[in-house]
C-alpha cells in the first residue's frame, strides 16, 4: 500500500512540474510582448512630442501671435486682479465665490457678465415659528445675496421679533396689512434693488446652492426666469422634479415653483404680481413674463417646500377652481379676430354686440382682416374702430390675389351653386384670412367671429370659463345655419364622417369633433402647430374647418358650450 501510495505521488508530481514549466514560458513572452509594445508606444510618443514641438514652434513665432501678446497679458493680470479682490470680499463678509465664478470669455454677444446682485424677499403672515429655518438657509447660501428681506403681513405671532434678532446679520424688517402674498412679494420688491430677486416662503428652505446655481443661468440676457426640482417636507415627503422649460407646456401647467430666481427687469416690465380672486399669482405672473421674448431655465437645485394644513396653495386646489381661473384667463389678453369680405348689411349689428361684450376692454385685442379690396367699405371699418375703446385695435386690408380672377362678393354667391373651382377659391379665402390669424396672434387664445354674428354680452367670458383644463384647445358657440336649419357643429360617426347636429342640444357642454369658425375660441398654441389649409378639391371634398379641427383633436378636446348663445344673421346673399 505504501508503495503504490509513493508510486501514485510520483504520477502527481511530473505533469506539475511541466505546467511550471509552461507557465514560465507564457510569463516571458508575455513581459517580451509588453516589452515591445511599450517600446512601440514610446516611438509614437516621441514621435507626436516632436510634431506638436513644431507646431508650436510656428505658432510662437508666426507674426499674429506676437501682436496679440499683450492682450494675454492684460486678460491674464485682469483675471488676477478679479481674483484678488474677490477673495478680499470673501474675507470682508461680503461675497462667497470660488474661482469657477470669474467670467469667462464668451464671443456671444448676449452673454454679460458684471455686478450679479441678489435680493431674497421672504413673505412672513404667522409663521414666526418656521421663520428661523427660512433666513438660516439664506444665510448659509454658497452665493451671498445682496439683500436680504423680511415682509410682514400683519402677524399676530412673534414674527416680528424673530426678525429683527438677525439685524446684525443684514436682515431688513419691514411690516404692514397687505393681505395678499401678492401685494406683500410686491412691497418687498419694492423696497430692494438689486438686479435679480426672489421670493421666498417663511415656511420653506432653500438648498445651500440654489443661489449659486440659478444665477449662473442669468449669464445670459434673454434669461429671465430660473427654477429648481422641490423636495416636498412635513407631513408629504417626496421629491418632484422638474422638466426642462417649455414655453407651451408653461402655459398649460404651471412647473415653475414661486421660488423662482427672477430677473427685475422682466418682473417690472410685467407690472409685478396681481391679485386675482382665485389665481395662482406666481403662475400669472411667470406666463406675463413669458408673453415676451424672455425664456426660462431650470437650474441643478432644489427647494423644500413644507407641507402643513396652512399652504394656500393646497387651499386653491381643495376649492378645485378650473383652469381658467387658475391661470387668470380672464385678466388676460385676447385676440377677436373677424375676416370681412365687403358685408355691409351685417355690419352694425356685429359692431353692437362687440360693443355690448361684458368683458374688460382693456384685454381685447381687436383684429379685421379686409378682403374687400374696396376703398369704402376698408374706410367705414377702419372709422368705426376708431370709435372703439378697446386695447388694442388693428386693421389690415388684404385684397385677394389678382390672379385668382375672383371677389369676396361672387365667391360668397358661388360658393354653393358655383363650380369646383369656385368652392375652391371660396374655401382658400379663408384659408388665406386664417392663417393671417396665426402668423399675427400674439395672445395665448383667440376668438374667431365672423361678420354675420352678433355676440351676446355674456359669450365671450362663458366660453372662457369653459377651458377647465389643459387638455382643452378649442371651444365653439353654436348656432343655425340659415340655409338648412342644423347647426354648425358636428360629432363623427363610426367611419369617421362629419354629421351636424340637427337641433340645438339641452346639455351645457358637450365634446364634439368640429364645427365652424362663427364664433370659436381657440387655443392659439394649437391652431399653429399645422397650416391651415383646404381639401375641397378632392372627392369627396374635405373643407378647411374639418382639416383644421382635425389636426385640433389630435392635440387635445374640442367642446362646445350650449349655453353661449349667439344670433346668426340671415342676408339675401346667402339665399
């Protein structure tokens, strides 16, 4: 047994000592390998080393860089000099920055750098007891406001002394019955200057950058809002977080929190906050500011919004007050845009119902588009809207095109009876009319009326009051046509083909697929998104309002509101 154990050792051992053997011989290849390529790489080091010598060898030398030499210098000692004195400033209490902050170049024209100053103004009614941990999270910012604020509403708590325990450390108190966030953020504004502001909730908290990442957007000039994600606190914990701005979407929905980094001069120009019954001001506010060229941007930070029973955001939202009012669709501008085609004997009743809008002048924005090409007629319309006391009036006399060889007056005759060609250039009209209503719209909605429809004083608002959420892009007031009896709207049926509604229906508000453009109210951000235009020479024919509504229902809901009434006026050129 012993021998066959040592016999059975010996067996073991042999092939080991072979695989030592090869072992030994795949380390030395390998070290032989690496040996070679390294040396390979060294060549090819040497080798760029010695190019990129040259290469720089005739830059140094070349006549342009040593004309500019002293530019590099002089930016050079500019840099350091901005570096110095800010670390004095640093030192002094004044400023909190790092080398990252120092200007860079930047050839674009609207890219400024300079005095980036910032007043934080922080909205206090009763909430003393929270009030500390809001100016600490000012105080601790990794970018230092200018000025820092504290607004008093009127608190009955100890509001006031907790303020003005921080005076040594810059904090400014002032106090007074404003009543309203809006008109107490409006007081603050007032009483700082620095070139950006924000508001600040004396419930909430800022992250300790959130300065320093949003004033680093406002670089650039066309800047003039920057917000953050919000990390939700107290008795709700979770962290929501923002998308990326975009203007439609903004005005649809509000993402931007009242935490914003504003820009003065855009919150100045926008005339501040409103107080409006049931709006949110901060939302108002923001798509004021963005009826300009102005854009927002959306900083690397965050906020923490508590969440207790006392939010008045969450107040707004129990009372579940539909869009409309949330976004202040009332207080806003809006475009009535009406296409004329030479009608005189529609005319004065038209103009009385404008007239009798119960609406506020001041918002309206009143457009006629005159396809007449007659010199009368253009000067009875442009003398009545000077007579009108609205916002904003335009006139625009727009002749149809010569080589259509067609008036307004025999299109309108032809438009039924005519020929293929006629219908056509009916229909192309219009086309023509609405597209001149994109391309010079600058409200977020806009009513489309045409010269034989008199509105009621009450139209105008009901159908605002109906666009309840954002989902909406157009709603219309329905009325007989004079022709046949139905009305002018339409659902489709199985196989998708228009049927117009018989008789006027009991509901308030249905959802329907079309209709005509009478006395509709759109959602301009979606009549732009495609061209206008008509299928009426196809077969079957497909005119230019059901191409249009179309194109509307794939972006959203089209309704219409029973309760609007509008009168339709019968002339002797439609029989």
């Amino acid at each position: 047994m012993e021998n066959q154990a040592t016999s059975s050792s010996s067996r073991n051992t042999k092939p080991n000592n072979h695989s030592e053997v090869t072992n030994r011989s795949k380390d030395r290849i390998l070290r032989n390998y690496l040996e070679i390529q390294d040396n390979r790489e060294q060549e090819i080091l040497k080798q760029e080393i010695s190019e990129l010598e040259k290469t720089l060898h005739r830059i140094t030398n070349s006549r342009s860089w040593k004309l500019t030499c002293f530019l590099r210098r002089g930016e050079a000692m500019l840099r350091n000099f901005l570096k110095i004195r800010q670390q004095e400033l640093h030192e002094e209490g004044l400023q909190d920055t790092n080398e990252t902050d120092l200007p860079e170049a930047d050839t674009q024209t609207h890219m400024v750098s300079g005095t980036q100053e910032v007043a934080v103004i922080i909205i206090c009614y009763n909430y003393g007891h929270y009030l500390p941990e809001a100016i600490e999270s000012v105080l601790a910012q990794t970018y230092k406001p200018t000025e820092i604020i504290v607004v008093d509403d009127n608190s009955s708590d100890n509001t006031k002394e907790v303020a003005e325990s921080y005076n040594d450390k810059g904090i400014r108190y002032i106090r007074d019955k404003y009543d309203h966030p809006s008109i107490a953020r409006n007081e603050g504004a007032k009483n700082t200057s620095s070139a950006f502001i924000m508001f600040l909730d004396a419930d909430d908290i800022l992250e300790k950058d959130y300065i320093q990442k949003c004033i680093s957007h406002m670089k650039d000039t066309s800047v003039a809002i920057v917000y953050g994600d919000m990390h939700f606190f107290g008795k709700q914990n979770a962290l929501k977080i923002k998308h990326e701005f975009d203007r439609n979407e903004l005005f649809k929905e509000n993402y931007i929190s009242s935490h914003a980094l504003i820009r003065r001069q855009a919150f100045d120009v926008a005339g501040g906050y409103r107080n409006l019954k049931g709006a949110l001001e901060d939302w108002d506010l923001y798509r004021r500011i963005l009826n300009y060229p102005w854009i927002a941007k959306k900083a690397d930070t965050k906020i923490f919004y508590r969440t207790h029973n006392s939010n008045r955001s969450k107040r707004i939202h129990v009372k579940s007050c539909g869009l409309w009012e949330r976004a202040g669709l009332l207080h806003n501008p809006i475009t009535i845009f009406t296409p004329f085609a030479g009608r005189k004997e529609t005319f004065e009743k038209y103009l009385e119902g404008l007239k009798n809008l119960n609406f506020n002048q001041d918002f309206i924005r009143l457009h006629w588009f005159d396809t007449s090409g007659d010199k009368e007629f253009g000067q009875m319309l442009k003398n009545a809207m000077a007579t009108l006391p609205f916002g904003r009036t335009t006139y625009t006399s727009a002749p149809l095109p010569s080589y259509w060889n067609h008036t307004p007056e025999n299109l309108i005759k032809n438009r039924v009876t005519g020929t293929e060609k006629d219908r056509y250039y009916y229909d192309l009209a219009l086309v023509y009319a609405y597209n001149n209503l994109i391309t010079t719209c600058d409200t977020e909605f806009a009513l489309t009326l045409e010269d034989d429809i008199v509105l009621t004083p009450n139209s105008l608002t009901k159908l605002i009051k109906t666009i309840n959420k954002d989902t909406i892009v157009a709603v219309l007031a329905s009325y007989p046509c004079q022709l046949q009896g139905y009305q002018l709207v339409w659902v489709n049926d199985k196989n998708d083909k228009p049927r117009l509604i018989q008789e006027r229906l009991q509901h308030k508000i249905t959802k329907i697929d079309g209709g005509g453009f009478g006395c509709s109210l759109f959602r301009m951000s979606a009549l732009r998104k495609m061209p206008i235009y008509t299928r009426v020479y196809e077969n079957p024919s497909v005119w230019y309002d059901h191409t249009t509504f179309a194109n509307l229902r794939a972006q959203g809901e089209v309704l219409c509101n029973w309760e609007v009434e509008v009168e339709h006026l019968e002339t002797e050129r439609f029989v």
